[in-house]
C-alpha cells in the first residue's frame, strides 16, 4: 500500500470517528462503515518491503490508534456469535458503550494518534 493510499484510508477513518462522536453516524451506520479497519487492510502485519515498512512507521501512531477502535469495536461481540452487531438488537447499551468508551479514547488522544500496544 502506498503513502497516499494509506493516507487517504487514516484521513476517511479519522472522520468517521469524529462523526460519530459529533453523532452525525448512528451507532449502525458507524460500525457498518468502519467495518473492521485497520485489520481487514493487515495494517498490523508485517510488511514485505522496505518501502512499506516505511510507510508503517510513517503512520505507526494514526495506525495504533484505529487498532484502539477496532478493539473497543470487537469488544462489543460476542465470541459465541460472530452476527455482524449493527443488525442485532442491542437496545440502548452497544450504541452508549461505544460512545462513551470512544470519547475516552478521543480524549486520551486527540490527534487521533496512539502508541503501539505491545504484542499488536
């Protein structure tokens, strides 16, 4: 992947998280669009090429912070049940769950960037 596409993936995902955070993305329309970013990309893999490597470490922060949501995201299915958790009915608690665990995370870094977890 290069510079400009991972960029451009960063830059698309930054607004999602301030969409709904500002709640202009319902809970439903957040996790069908974020889907499982940064993971389906493998952006925590490692790279073939020194030039990818590069970019790795260029967006390392911008990377660790989008593996932060897709935790927090993961966080709210069920082991047992891999059914996509938008179209479940989760009532009230998903959707102010992840709010509010998301505003904590924004808070903590809000240049929506964040250190690498060791073992990630």
């Amino acid at each position: 992947m290069t510079e400009s596409e991972l960029k451009a993936l960063l830059d698309a995902h930054d607004v999602l998280v301030r969409a709904y955070l500002d709640s202009s993305l319902t809970f439903t329309e957040f996790v069908c669009a974020y889907d499982d970013f940064p993971r389906n990309y493998s952006l925590g893999a490692r790279s073939e090429t020194a030039e990818e490597r590069a970019v790795m470490r260029f967006f390392g922060r911008r990377i660790a912070f989008h593996l932060r949501v897709s935790k927090l995201l993961s966080g709210l299915r069920s082991a047992d049940d891999p059914a996509d958790i938008a179209h479940r009915d989760a009532g009230r608690f998903l959707p102010a769950a992840l709010l509010m665990r998301l505003r904590e995370l924004v808070a903590r870094y809000p240049n929506l960037e964040a250190e690498q977890e060791s073992g990630v």
